[in-house]
C-alpha cells in the first residue's frame, strides 16, 4: 500500500517523482508572473526544483560559475558543470571526497 501512496502524492501535487536526473524534487518553479525561483543547489525542470546532479556530492555552497568567459570561479577540486540545455552551472566537486 505504500508505494501506492506514495504514487498518488506525486500525481496529486503534480510533481513527477522521476522528473529529476538526482534526487527528488523540492519545491515548484516557474517563468513569469508569480512564478518561484529554486532554492541554492536546485534547478527549475518541468515546474520544478531539482538538485544539481553533480556525479560527485553536493554544488560548492557559495562559488558560482558560467558560460562567459572568466565566470569560472569554482575553486580548486571542483569543476564548472552545465546542464545539457545550459539550465544550470554549478561548481561541482571532481571527485569522491575522503570522509
């Protein structure tokens, strides 16, 4: 009975379970008027917010990067990754960290 319920959450609250690449989706998103942005970490897909699917652990919690050039401002042991259609950059960790 619970998987079933937990089916019937996501399609009552119209957030698909398997709409993001990592994780579950937290929160709802959108473009124009009234529309929410995603929390640090996140990215909108399909109306909403899913976490960076970086390979390896967590985005960098402050450092950003971009397309631009000299927007790469990810600190050493992490690498500027973007989604396939460019809809997030994030400093993502290039490796497994010991801990």
């Amino acid at each position: 009975m619970w998987p079933i319920w937990i089916l019937i959450v996501c399609v009552v609250g119209s957030v698909n379970c398997n709409v993001c690449q990592k994780g579950r989706p937290k929160g709802h998103c959108g473009l124009g008027p009234g529309g929410a942005s995603c929390q640090w970490g996140y990215y909108c897909r399909d109306s909403v917010c899913c976490p960076i699917p970086c390979k390896y652990g967590d985005p960098h919690p402050s450092r950003t990067c971009g397309m631009v050039v000299g927007s790469n401002n990810c600190p050493y042991g992490y690498n500027c990754i973007g989604g396939p259609a460019d809809e997030y950059f994030a400093c993502c960790p290039n490796r497994k960290r010991a801990g």
